[in-house]
C-alpha cells in the first residue's frame, strides 16, 4: 500500500517538475513517469523474492507487461474495426 503511495506522488512530483522545467510531456510520459509508474511493481517483485517467493514475483511482473501489452492491442484493434468499417460505410 506504501509503495502506490510514494510512488503516485514520485509521479505528482515528477510531472510537476516537468511543467516547471518545460520538458516535452511525450518525453515526460515514456521515460521519467514510466519508471514511477513500474515502481511498485518493482519493489513488489523484490519483497516477494526476499521472501522466498521468486517465481511469484517474476510471474507478477511479467503477467502486469502481459496485461498492459493485450488491453493496448484490443483498444488499438477495436479503433482499426471502427475506422476500417467506418470508412466502407461512407
């Protein structure tokens, strides 16, 4: 629970060092906010692994890239129907 705490205002403090220092937000959002967003996900897998529980913690970092990596090509392929059917239409 600690770690979504730190890490979301990493993530508050991080972006609000970007608008002050006027970073590009594309830039903002691949690299500095990407390691904010994956630290929990990170101190997690090193807890678990601490605790004798390594395949737990790799099958959980693996299974967030999966779930990330699949709602990104449903929402990417349910926007290609939509504009392929769309344009057939017209």
């Amino acid at each position: 629970m600690w770690t979504y705490i730190v890490s979301g205002t990493l993530i508050d403090l991080l972006n609000f060092l970007g608008m002050v220092s006027k970073l590009d937000s594309t830039y903002m959002g691949l690299t500095i906010i990407a390691v904010g967003n994956a630290l929990p996900d990170a101190v997690t897998t090193i807890a678990l692994a601490k605790q004798g529980y390594a395949m737990m913690g790799l099958t959980g970092a693996y299974g967030t890239i999966f779930c990330i990596s699949s709602s990104w090509t449903t929402i990417w392929l349910v926007g290609w129907f939509r504009t392929s059917f769309a344009q057939k239409d017209s």
